[in-house]
C-alpha cells in the first residue's frame, strides 16, 4: 500500500468515531441502480469534526492512495480476495476515488471493512 500506516489507522478512528454517532441516511427513491452507491448520502455534518479532518485527509491522498482506501473497504467486504489487490485498486480509479470520502463515508460499516481488509493483507492498526 502506498498510504502510511499512521495515517491509514488514523482513518480507521474517525470513520469509527463518526459512525458511532451518526446512522447513514439512504434514500429509498433513485434514477440508475449504476448510481445507487452516489445515493447514499449523509446528514450534513459540516461542523463534525472527524468527517472534515476524514475529507482533509482523503482529498490530500493522490488519486492511488484514494484508490487504495476504497479497495481497502472493497477487500475487507469480501468483494475481492488479496490476490486480487491490484485488480481491485485498478477498478476503484476514476469515479471512487473521485469521491472517496463520501463513497467511503456513506457505508455504515467502513471502519470495519477497514480493519478486515488489512487482516486479509496481514497488516493492521494493533
């Protein structure tokens, strides 16, 4: 991975401590089952801290590393294995990683499909 290990845990935490406090808001109505993920929207929290210091940190990754964060969530998912790494960066360039925060940000569970896709890469925050 391309993303400092620190960094990483530390997105870990506030992805954590921000879906502690708040439940992702998906509507139910939508045009395209191809844009249902950009359906998924949250609550507006521009005075929460860990989701601007969360975008912060995401938007000042290069495009790889956003890549990286989101086939990160994709692998701890059960979406691709480990030997599918790059294969699954690879898919994740260009619209994912556009809007990594929010695409990350709007899965109730990223900070556990964090987690689990660093053990399948036999790392993690511990």
């Amino acid at each position: 991975m391309h993303i400092r290990h620190e960094t990483l845990c530390s997105l870990i935490a506030m992805a954590r401590e921000f879906q502690a406090k708040e439940q992702v808001c998906i509507p139910q109505d939508g045009d395209s089952s191809s844009e249902d993920w950009a359906l998924q929207m949250l609550a507006d929290h521009g005075n929460d801290y860990n989701v601007s210091e969360f975008r912060s940190i995401v938007r000042d990754l290069s495009e790889r590393q956003r890549a990286e964060l989101v086939a990160l969530m994709w692998l701890g998912r059960g979406d691709y294995s480990a030997e599918e790494w790059e294969t699954a960066v690879d898919d994740a360039v260009g619209d994912y990683s556009i809007r990594a925060a929010d695409y990350l940000l709007a899965h109730p569970m990223v900070s556990d499909y964090f987690e689990e896709g660093l053990i399948t890469l036999e790392m993690s925050c511990d």
